[in-house]
C-alpha cells in the first residue's frame, strides 16, 4: 500500500502542484492578461471545445447508427475505414488543408487560373480560422463518438424496434425517441473525450494563429518567462477540463434505462433501398475522403517532391529518438500500470481505489499543464541537488531531472497511464480469483503469481497497452516541446518546426512516419471488432484507443 500512496504522489505531483500554484499573487502579470489576451483564451478554447463537440456528435451518431442498423453497399469496408482518421494527429491534418486551401494552394491557384480571378474578385473560407480549426479536430475526433455510439446501438435489442414498430412508429421516430436516448449516455462520453483533446490542442491552434488556453500557457511561459502565471492558467485550463468531466458525470447519472428482465435479441440490419442505398455510402464515405485519404495524398505528393533531400541521416536520427522514447515510455507506463492494477487487486481497499481512480484523471489533463507543473517541480528538486553537490562536492551536476529524458517519461507516466490501466484492468478481470488462491496455496509469492499466471494469461492486453501507450507517446506534441532536453528532436517536434516555418512540403516525410505508425492501433481494433465473439473484452479495450 506504501508503495502505490508513494508512486500516486509522484505521478501527481505535476498537476497538484499547478493548483498549488494559484496562491502565489503575480497580480501585475494577470492584469496584462485580463486587459489584452484573457478573454480571447476563454472565448476561443470554450467555442473550439464545444465547437468540436457538437459537430462530431452529429457526425459520429449519424456514422454510427447507419453502420449498426442498416445494410448498403461498401458497408463491410467502411466499418473500419471509418476509423482511419484516428490515425491522423489534428495538427498534420491542419497543415495539409492549409497548403490545399490557402491562397497559393493548388485549388485557389485552380480558380483562378480557370476563370481569370484575382485577389479579392472572389470569396474563398478562411481556413486559418476559429471554424477551420474546428473542422480539422473534428475530422480526426469523430471516431471517438462513433465507436461508443456503434457499440450502443449495436447492444440495443431488436426487441424494443418491433414493439415500436407495433405501435406504430416509423424508423424516424424510432431513432429520436427509442434509439437515440439509449445511446445518449454513450455518446455524451465520446463528445467529452473529443472536447478534452480540443483543450488541450496545440500543435493545430498555434498553426492557424488562435488564441487558447494552450497558446497563452506557451505565450506567458516563453514569451513572458513567468512561469508561475503560466502555471496558474494551466490550473485555469484543467478547472474547465473538470467541471466539462463533471458535466459528463452528472448528465449519464441521471440517464439511466435498464432492460426488464427480456433477453436481448441480436440486430437484423435491413438493407437500403432506394435513394439512401446512393446517399448512405457517400455519406460514410466522406469522412474517411475528408479526414485521411485526401491529406495523405498531398503527404504524399509532398514527399514525393521532397524525400531525396529529407531521407537524410537527420531523419533517420529523428526516427530513432522517435522510437525509443515512445518504447521506454510505453514499457514504463505499462510496468506502473501492472504495479497499480495488481495492487488494487492484492488489497482491494477503498483508499487504493481512490488513489489509483485519481492518478487515472491525468489522461484528462491536457499535456501541456502535465509538462509545466514537471516542469516546475523537477527544476526546483535540481536546484536543491545542485546546492548539495556544490556544497559537499564543489561540484554542479547539472539539470539531472529537468534536462532529460526523465521529465517526458514522467510526464507521459501521467498522461497516459489512465490508457494502460484499462487495458491492464480488462486482462486481470478475466482472470479468476481462485487461480491466485490456489497459486498462493502452492507458495507462490505475489510477484510469481504476477509473472507466471497473470501475464501469460492476459498477454494480449498488455501487448495492447504498450501498443497504444508507444502510438500516443508518438504523436504528443505540447509537452515533448516544453520538457525535450536540448538538441534532442521527435518526428512530431520536428514536424511542428518546419511547418511553422512554413516549410509544409519538408514537414510531409516526418509527418508520413507518423500517421503510418499510428495506423497500427487502428488496424488492431479493426480485427478485434470483427471478432466480437471470440474475446469482447478486447474489444472493449480497442474502443478506450483515445479515451
């Protein structure tokens, strides 16, 4: 029990230590910011939030509900291919539209070119803007609310269909008033996640110029160095993130629908006919055009152009940095993870539970709050050493925990944790309490039956939880950019510096790398929902990919 208060406390200690940080008065600093940028940074991440939730409810119900109920042409593709978005990072998706639609892209040049215009003859959307950037998050962050929604209709019983049907309800009515409710809960969940990742997006709200939360943490901590009123609008980004988490509560505590005692009956979907058979593909098939194939096409057109001068010994440098520091993330996150999930299972006390429960909120936590309180934290623990050795040893040894490789690991302990543990808690439950019983009664000691029974019993989920961990790792951005140790770069560092630089076709390689390595996850849970029989509880852990 010792050792989880003791690992909960380390892992958090960053975001306590950003509430802590609202009683330290930078009275001057919040003046500015009240008086120039604060509104901007409310209004915006509030519209960006509730912006992105909105249209992927639309857009991932509407998805999920065709596929689940209904039988059309191309259905048995588009299940999955529904889900590639997921493997595009918001912020790549950003730079690619931006170079398709801006005003030197191929598609204005086109216009122009066709019908003579010239600046200022015609109207063309502004893509750098508050409704672009929630275009783009909401292309890639659709899936979350379709695949929650998928699962609830899919679960609804045929049952409650014909008794509305006897009734005399049309599908229409049906859908508003029967189906849509029972999958409310589930879909209020994905709209949740999807609004978290909108808050704490960086890399696509700093390409388009918008002022956020995230921006204005980076604004005051850089441009400003004030790193104490950073901290404090870190604390005020993460008190919106929870009251939006207990908004998420309250509204499922209160929807609750529970079927009497009826054996559930399997789905017929019915197959379309007519003119929805035409429109139905199209309008599944436009997410996966919009959100994946169109922006790895100009990728591709870009490295195309590119790769004989990127294919350098850089890249393979950054490829290398990449992977190691997203594989011993991932096999730290997972080793914690099995430490705490088999902890809750060895001493199944309440105050375990809550501490766990509550280190398991960071994946709730914006990476960039994650990263400043660290960031805080472990400088002033590197100041009080460095006085020691200076001391004793007339020596400094220098930034041994801020300036390296230790700070990310930490930080994304924190971040992704929660992903690992879902994966881990899923593979323990399906194993019995009675092997534990009897491996005990053999003399096995709690970390033999931990590495003899457990772990080649639930292999799968724990292949799963590197997986995952190892594919988020990938593609953070924010706190890699605050915490990276000097003259150290990632694929997605190096992707946010050339594309700032307005470079898109040299960030296109790097940019590649990262989307086919984040297709791995998405082919995984594709495969475990084809196989819903076989092992739903993996199935469960595929839906938690983002969540």
């Amino acid at each position: 029990m010792l050792g989880i208060a003791l690992g909960c406390f380390i892992l958090a200690a960053p975001v306590g230590l950003i509430f802590v940080s609202v009683f330290v008065p930078q009275v001057e600093i919040w003046q500015h910011l009240y008086s120039t940028v604060l509104s901007d940074y409310i209004s915006h991440s509030l519209a960006l939030a509730f912006g992105v939730g909105a249209l992927v409810m639309l857009m991932g119900t509407l998805l999920a509900w065709y596929v689940a109920r209904y039988e059309f042409f191309g259905r048995s593709q588009l299940q999955w291919l529904i889900l590639l978005p997921m493997a595009m990072p918001a912020y790549i998706i950003a730079y690619t539209y931006t170079g398709l639609l801006d005003f030197a892209g191929p598609i204005q040049t086109l216009l122009r070119d066709t019908f003579d215009w010239h600046y200022g003859d015609y109207y063309f959307p502004e893509i750098r803007s508050l409704p672009g950037a929630i275009t783009m998050l909401s292309l890639v962050l659709y899936p979350y609310v379709y695949l929650l929604a998928r699962t609830a209709f899919t679960e609804q019983s045929s049952s409650l269909e014909e008794a509305a049907r006897s009734l005399g309800v049309s599908s229409r009515k049906y859908f508003y008033t029967v189906a849509l409710p029972l999958a409310r809960p589930a879909i209020l969940m994905g709209a949740a996640l999807a609004m978290m990742e909108a808050f704490a997006d960086y890399g696509t709200v700093q390409y388009f110029g918008l002022s956020t939360f995230t921006t204005g943490i980076f604004r005051t901590w850089f441009g400003l160095g004030n790193g104490v009123a950073a901290a404090q609008l870190a604390a005020l980004l993460t008190s919106f993130v929870v009251c939006l988490l207990v908004i998420e509560y309250v509204s499922r505590r209160k929807i609750r629908y529970y079927f009497q005692g009826q054996r559930a009956q399997p789905i017929h979907r019915k197959t379309l006919t007519g003119s929805r058979a035409f429109w139905v593909p199209i309008l599944c098939f436009l997410p996966v055009l919009l959100g994946f194939i169109l922006p790895v096409i100009q990728l591709l057109s870009w490295a195309l152009g590119t790769y004989q001068t990127q294919l350098n010994s850089e890249f393979w440098m950054l490829l290398w940095n990449s992977f190691y520091l997203a594989a011993m993330a991932a096999m730290t996150v997972v080793i914690l993870a099995l430490f705490f999930a088999y902890g809750k299972r060895l001493n199944p006390l309440k105050p375990i539970r809550m501490l766990v429960g509550l280190v398991n909120l960071g994946y709730a936590v914006p990476g960039t709050v994650i990263a400043i309180g660290a960031m805080i934290s472990l400088s002033w623990l590197d100041i009080k050493i460095n006085a020691l050795t200076e001391t004793w040893l007339d020596m400094s040894v220098g930034l041994v925990f801020s300036g390296s490789l230790f700070a990310l690991v930490l930080v994304y302990s924190s971040r992704f944790l929660a992903v690992a543990m879902h994966n881990i808690d899923t593979g323990l439950a399906r194993v019995k309490p009675s092997m534990d019983d009897a491996a005990r009664s053999l003399g096995y000691r709690p970390i033999q039956v931990l590495s003899r029974i457990h772990l080649p019993l639930m292999k799968t989920s724990v292949f799963s939880a590197l997986l995952l961990v190892f594919v988020d790792v990938l593609k953070e951005l924010p706190a890699t950019l605050i915490l990276r140790p000097f003259n150290f770069n990632t694929l997605a560092v190096r992707t946010f510096e050339l594309a700032s630089d307005e470079r898109l076709m040299d960030a296109a390689l790097p940019a590649l790398a990262i989307v086919s390595v984040g297709l791995i996850p998405v082919v995984l849970l594709t495969q475990l929902m084809d196989k819903p029989s076989q092992d739903s509880a993996l199935i469960n852990e595929g839906s938690y990919v983002k969540s």
